[in-house]
C-alpha cells in the first residue's frame, strides 16, 4: 500500500470531521455573532493605526467655538445675532458652504420681544420698539439665506409632525435597485431647528454619531430613517449643496446600501448606508477659533474655496469621541475626516463582495489545510502556517493600503486555523494511544516519570547515559535475616508482607518525584533528577525519607494490631535510610539485548555507605554534606560526624534529619544543634570529659527527637579512644572499618 493510501486510511475519518466543520463555518460567518464582528472591526481599527490617511490637503476648514471664544464672548448658547455675524463673515471670507454641527431647537431668548418680558421698568414705548425690531432667529436666518449654509439636525427619542413645509424643504433622494429603508439606521424622531432657521437654509442633515458598543466611532450614517423618512447626513447634505444637486442617488441591491452619490462624489458605504470613516490623526490645522473670524484675525485666503464646519471643541459642551487613532477628538472633526476623505477620493470600502470573498478564500485554505496538513512534518507545518498567516495579513493591508479596501484576513484565519486543531486533535490521540501501549509495557516496571519519558520519546529505549547532577537514596530494613528466619516455613507470607512494606514506601517516592531504581531483596534504590528535571531535587529527597519513616510507622502499627488479634508474633520493620547529591552518569544500562534506566558513579556509592552507617550512629535517617547543604532551609539538620568511609580518601561530613521547617522553627531544635555542636568540637579535640558533659546535655534537651542512639554510640566511642588514644595528630575524622 502507497504512503497516499495510507495516509488515507488512517487521516480519513479526520478529513470528514473537518469539511464537515469547515461548511459548518460557513453560516457562522453570515449570522456574524458579536465576537467575530468585534475581532473585525479590531482588525479595522489596526489597519487605520497602521496606515492613516494620508493629509495631502485641507479642503475642510472648522471654525471653533473653543474655549477661548467662549472666554472672549461670554457663554454658549452666543445671541444668534453673534452667529449671524459668524456665518457673514465667514461667508465674506470664501467659503464654499458651511454646516454646522449646532442645532438652533427653540427660539433665541435674547431675541429683543422675548428679552423684553423679563424687563422691568420700562416704558410701553420703549416696549414697543423692542417689539418690533426683528429677532434674532430673523437675524440669524436671512445671514444663512444669504450663504450656502447647511444646518444640523439629530436623532432623539421623540418624534415631532412634519409640516408641510418641513416635507417640502427636504432634498430629494432618487434610489437605484431595491428599497433599502429596512437596512438603515433608523431613529424614532428628529430634532430640528426653529422654523425659520429651518426655512433659509440651503439644506438641512444629522449630525448624529453613535460609537460602536465598545465607544469607538467607526462608521457613520450618511442616510438615515427618522419619522418614516430619509434624512442625509450633514455631510452628504453639503455635498449635495456644493454640487448643485437636487437629489442625492442611493444605489442598493437586495443585500442594502451599496453607495450614496451626489455630482462627481460617490461615497461607499456597508449595507446600512454608514459610511467606514477613514482617520487620520486629529490635526489642530483644520481648526479657525470663533473668536478670530468675530475679530478678523483671520487671514483672507484661509477659508476661500473650502467647506467650513461650525462646531465645538469647548470641554463643557460634551461634543467628544473616540475613534481608533484617537481617545478624543471634537465630534465636529469626525464630519471634518468624512468630508476630506470623499473630497480627496479616500474614503473607505467594506465592498458587498467581501463577504463572498472571505468565504471562497476560507474554504479554500480550509480544503488546502485538510489535505497537506496531515502529509507533512510539523516543522513544516508550522512553516506552512506562517506563511499563511504572513500571507493573509500582507493581502488585507495591501488592500487597505493600496486600495482604501476593507477586506476581514481574521474569518479565513480562523476557520482553517480551527481545522487544523481538529486535525492535530486526532493526531495526537493517536500518539497517545501508541504512549498508553508503552505505559501498559512499562508502568510496573519504571517510575511514572520514566515512563512518560519514554512514551513521549521511544527513541531513548538505547544505550547510554549522561552526566546530572542527582540524589540518590538506599533504604534497607533493620534485622531482615531474624523476619525472615521467622517466615521460612511460610516464603509466600513473607513476600506479601513486603509487598504490603515496600508498596507505600515506593509510593511516598514516586509523589515526590522520584525514580525507582531497583527493589534489591528488602532493600530500595531510587533517585531524582532523571530523567525529569528537579529543581528540588534535595528538598523531595528529604520529603520522602520523613514520609517513607510516617507510613513504616502507620504500617508498623497495623501489624501490631494484627498479631495481637490473632496471638502472633510482632516483629516491628524498622528501616535505615542513606540520602546523597553530587554527580553521575544515569541512562540504560545493560547489554543490547536487556537493558534498565539506572545511574552510576561515586555519589551512589557513598549514598549506599552512608545507609549502612545508619546501623553504626542508630539513627534513620543519614544524609551527606551537599544534600544537607541545600536541604538546611527547609528541613531541620544536624551534623553528626566526619567520616572517612570504606573505599573513599576524603572524609565526608554527614547529618541526620530532625524534621521538617516547623521542626527548624523549635527553639529546642536550635539548642540541640548547639549543644550536638559543642559535643563535636570537644570529640575532636579529644576532650573527652567535656564531650561527655555536653553528651549530658545533649540528652536532657533531645525529648522528641530520636537521637539517644546516636549519644550512646558516642559514650561508646569515647570509651574505646579512652583506651586507646587515636593519637595527637587525630583530625577528628572516624575511619569506618566495614561498607
């Protein structure tokens, strides 16, 4: 069978899982859940961070009621004698039209008939003539009936009748395709300007911007609903004016708007008639105070042949939002960008194709994935997937850069990203069931850890070794000829009995991070550090010698119940327990036919000497200097001897475990190690009268801790070297005579 017949055979169910999920994808994409557009419209936001439009012109002009004015000419809402003013001068100067994101709603209360009534004092005449001077609203009006003025509306909540007037007044739209009113914005009413304002203006748009759900600005409405009838934006609506048009062209088709378009300007926008706004960062050259054009300290060509925007940067006027270059820019500069864009061909487009497109390339690269993925190595693989992912990202951003194209990289990306989990899934459920083949092999034999080793990398079941630093520890138990003596008529009994002992030793090992080495009759050898890194290796050492003596003990005390249930004899199992660190040479062993993971080398040996010293010193526990050393912060140690042992020419200092950190924190502890230390200085200085005087004291603080063993082996040593001095050049180093 062929290598495509056997990928075949083996990948085929994953293949099917896969299409099956890849056309799954496929209506996720058009339902468009929240989180899939929001990942979009991030992507988006990245793009205009990334490339800004460019500002090779400034055809917009605002002219800003800024702090400043306000300071100058007293605080908003201005007389709208003030703003016809405004509007005159600002007209005078050249400008093409201008729009203003203000709405004028309710009658100027400065107006000289209003203003009057909260007069006191004056005469019917004077009255009178205030009565009959021309209001403000009348001021303001015939200023914008003599420019090209476009005034804003906004959306709100409460919708007031149109008169027919108002119907009238309002511009044209001719629409090309289906009726695209079930796709636009739509709000409930429409906040309009007193009528006469309403009247003189050339044309009348919103200037609603509502952020996204997360408070960026992204797309704004450039043809609304409001009270069943379609409004431009204050932006569309200048175009219109500028160009003399009398209606404004909608083409839509039956997915929604495609396009709004005036003379010589086509604005593309998403299938709600929003406009993507293309940003760049705001820019304090598009801005004129107020108060400048007011006093005319305003050069004369600065306005001429540009579109002006009336608005507000003032903090206290709360006309501010966010887009994806900036946290805050007037509102007023968000209309300022639409119209730089589409007067300087820049606008944005999220085209009705796009959609079509990302699923075509998703299913695709998904069908590509399915087939290669499985056939290839991972290192290529991930080569592949980067390419992919490079390939991807470089095709958007060349769209948007190049072509002002909004096209989404991230729904292809993550459909055949999704695939290829699923197919690295199977994958590896297959390799795992090959590693739990191993683990069945193995699992009796080696140490949990081991075994994991070998099941991730089967290729380690060679010869050979490396060199780690490690601990090794022997254990063996105290006066195994007498049980077993006791047991000879009954092997089977003697080996359930240690069965039952080394099991829960062999477990207080493994939880510790421990590899059994070997079981040698009674006796245990383990070690840590191989063939898993251990960074405490010492610490858990130590941990599983205190637990291995904890479960002896538990074992012990079964036993115990056991034989005086049933009138037989307790022998109590006792062990001895050599710990040491240093460096070795662990790996397989044997020959090419047999083999075990074992380790090798000088620290072992001593590791197995310092377990038969423990019968000498009547301890438990012996450890050696280097394993003490990093073991001294967390556990309770004494040092108890200097000893040259058998087969060695460097002594070695050894202690014994007292206990754990709580242990440490005794202040009997403390004394003990002070008094032990005293002891020891005097030895070796073969003070024997004050070793033993200290061997005295030694005693008297040592309740609960097991060491009256130890002092009797002293008292025993002093004795012999009593009889038979070691000698003045003695250095205090005892020379042990047997393994």
């Amino acid at each position: 069978m062929n290598r495509v017949a056997r990928w075949a055979r083996k990948f085929g169910v994953a293949r099917a899982v896969c299409l099956v999920l890849l056309f799954a994808l496929i209506p996720l994409r058009l339902a468009d859940p929240r989180p899939l557009a929001e990942l979009r419209v991030r992507t988006f936001d990245l793009f205009q961070v990334l490339w800004p439009r460019e500002q090779t012109s400034h055809p917009v002009v605002i002219v800003d009621i800024d702090e400043e004015s306000l300071k100058e000419i007293g605080q908003w809402p201005w007389p709208r004698t003030t703003v016809a003013d405004l509007v005159t001068k600002i007209t005078d100067l050249g400008a093409v039209a201008i729009g203003f994101d203000i709405v004028f709603a309710e009658p100027d209360r400065m107006s000289p008939s209003i203003a009057e009534r909260s007069f006191r004092g004056i005469d019917a005449e004077t009255r009178a003539k205030l009565d009959s001077l021309p209001s403000n609203d009348d001021v303001l009006a015939q200023a914008i009936r003599n420019s090209h003025v476009v005034v804003g509306e906004f959306g709100s909540r409460r919708a007031e009748p149109w008169s027919k007037t108002e119907q009238t007044l309002r511009g044209g739209f001719a629409i090309l395709g289906p009726d695209p009113t079930g796709f636009l914005y739509t709000v409930p009413g429409l906040q309009r300007n007193v009528p006469q304002i309403e009247e003189a203006a050339a044309g009348r748009g919103s200037f609603s911007i509502d952020p996204e759900k997360d408070g960026i600005i992204r797309r704004v409405p450039m043809i609304m609903m409001a009270q069943g009838t379609p409004v431009p934006s204050l932006t569309m609506e200048m175009l219109r004016v500028v160009a003399q048009a009398t209606a404004i062209l909608v083409r839509a088709n039956e997915t929604g708007v495609q396009s709004v378009e005036v003379h010589g300007f086509v604005v593309p926008t998403d299938k709600n008639g929003q406009i993507w706004v293309h940003f760049n960062k705001t820019d304090r050259n598009r801005y004129v105070s107020a108060k400048d054009i007011l006093q005319g300290h305003v050069p004369a060509d600065r306005l001429r042949g540009r579109l002006v925007l009336i608005g507000t940067s003032a903090t206290g006027l709360l006309d501010s939002k966010t887009t994806p270059l900036d946290p805050l820019i007037p509102g007023v500069e968000v209309h300022a960008q639409i119209l730089e864009s589409v007067l300087t061909k820049s606008t944005l487009a999220n085209p009705g194709f796009a959609i079509g497109a990302e699923l075509v390339l998703a299913v695709l690269l998904g069908i590509g994935v399915i087939i290669a993925a499985p056939m290839l190595s991972p290192t290529v693989n991930v080569v592949f997937g980067a390419l992919l992912i490079a390939g991807l990202i470089g095709f958007s951003l060349y769209l948007f850069a190049e072509h002002n194209l909004l096209i989404d990289f991230t729904y292809p990306l993550i459909s055949s990203w999704l695939i290829y989990l699923v197919l690295t899934f199977v994958n590896y459920f297959r390799e795992q069931k090959q590693r739990q083949q191993i683990r069945s092999a193995f699992g009796y034999y080696l140490s949990p850890h081991m075994v994991e080793q070998l099941a991730r990398s089967p290729e380690k079941l060679v010869l050979g070794g490396e060199e780690r630093r490690m601990t090794i520890l022997f254990s063996d138990v105290r006066g195994f000829t007498t049980i077993s003596e006791h047991y000879k008529d009954d092997p089977q009994g003697l080996t359930r009995l240690m069965n039952r002992f080394l099991t829960p030793l062999t477990n207080a090992i493994i939880e510790r991070k421990g590899t059994i080495d070997k079981y040698i009759g009674d006796a245990i050898m383990a070690f840590w550090n191989a063939p898993v890194d251990d960074a405490e290796q010492e610490a858990n050492a130590c941990e599983a010698a205190l637990q291995m003596l904890e479960r002896a003990e538990t074992l012990n005390g079964e036993l115990k119940s056991e034989a005086e249930g049933n009138g037989g004899e307790y022998m109590p199992l006792r062990i001895g327990i050599g710990l040491n660190t240093g460096p070795c040479v662990v790996g397989n062993m044997g020959s090419d036919f047999r083999f075990n993971y074992s380790v090798l080398g000088d620290t072992v040996n001593l590791a197995s000497r310092l377990e038969s010293r423990t019968k000498d010193y009547r301890l438990q526990v012996v450890i050696g200097s280097r394993t003490a050393e990093i073991a001294k912060d967390r556990f309770a140690v004494m040092e108890i001897d200097l000893i040259l042992v058998k087969g060695k020419k460097q002594p070695e200092a050894v202690f014994t475990v007292l206990g754990r950190a709580e242990v440490n924190q005794d202040p009997r502890c403390a004394e003990l190690r002070d008094l032990n230390a005293q002891m020891l200085a005097r030895f070796r200085k073969q003070d024997w009268d004050g070793a033993l005087e200290s061997i005295q004291r030694c005693r008297k603080c040592s309740n609960g801790f097991d060491v009256a063993g130890l002092y009797d082996m002293y008292e025993e040593r002093i004795a012999a070297y009593r009889a038979h001095p070691p000698g003045p050049d003695w250095d205090g180093v005892y020379e042990a005579e047997s393994k």
